[in-house]
C-alpha cells in the first residue's frame, strides 16, 4: 500500500461506513443507529453521531430539501444520498487536512467527497415573486 492510500485509509477508518449506516437508519427512522456493532465500530459510531449532531441543521435540510446531481440538467435528488451526506459533514475527530488542495487546516469528511453532488439546491421561487425574478406588485 503506498504512503498516500495509507493516510487515507487512516483518514476515514471505519467513520465512511458507519456514518452511511446511521445516514440511512435516520432516513428511514429506525432508532439505535449504533446498535449490534463491535466495540470498535460503536465507539466510531458514537464519535460519528457527535459529528452529525454538531452539523444536525444541514444534514436535516439535505435529507429533507436534497442536494443537486451535478450532471447537465442539475437534477434536485430528495433525499440527499447518505454517502453524500456523509462526504460533508466533517469529522470532529479526524486529523486537519494539510496544505493539499488549498484545504490548510479543514476537519475532513465522514467519507470522500462525491464531486457529482453539490450541497445547493438551485433557488426556487420565493413567495410574492413572479417567475421573471421581480417582485409581484413593485413598481
């Protein structure tokens, strides 16, 4: 294994699939995402979930509102996809990032990032706008 797939092997540990594994529990509303794990995998559950807990506003909205499938019609995709998710919220307890890729000193992702899906949902029409963008009834 050469040094870089070894950092990031190290990097992601187990965090990816577990936190695909509570993504997908969470949608679905089962309840004791971290149940019937081995002692390694639920301690890494547990320090997932502090993750998905400090990060709970977006995850909801991703779950809930969707992210955009980066392909030529920018397809709104509701839910987000758990591995997606997870390619967003960072790990609380995951070494810095270095200096590669202009990311200096960022916590990494719960898993590598999908870079077909962005976290925007293109703008919708707001309330009280027509769809030429103006405001109904400004002068």
């Amino acid at each position: 294994m050469s040094s870089a797939a070894a950092v990031e092997g190290e990097r992601y540990n187990g965090y990816c699939e577990v936190c695909t594994r509570i993504m997908e529990m969470k949608e679905q509303n089962q309840p004791g995402v971290c149940n019937d794990l081995t002692d390694n995998f639920f301690i890494t559950c547990v320090k997932n979930m502090e993750s998905i807990i400090r990060s709970d506003a977006a995850v909801v909205y991703w779950l809930e509102t969707g992210c955009t499938h980066m392909d030529a019609e920018l397809e709104v995709l509701k839910p987000c996809p758990a591995h997606t998710i997870c390619g967003w919220v960072p790990n609380l307890f995951g070494k810095r990032i270095g200096v590669e890729n202009g990311l200096q000193g960022m916590l990494p992702p719960m898993c590598p990032r999908d870079t077909n899906f962005g976290p925007r949902v293109p703008r919708t029409t707001a309330p009280g706008e027509t769809t030429t963008g103006g405001m109904s009834g400004a002068k």
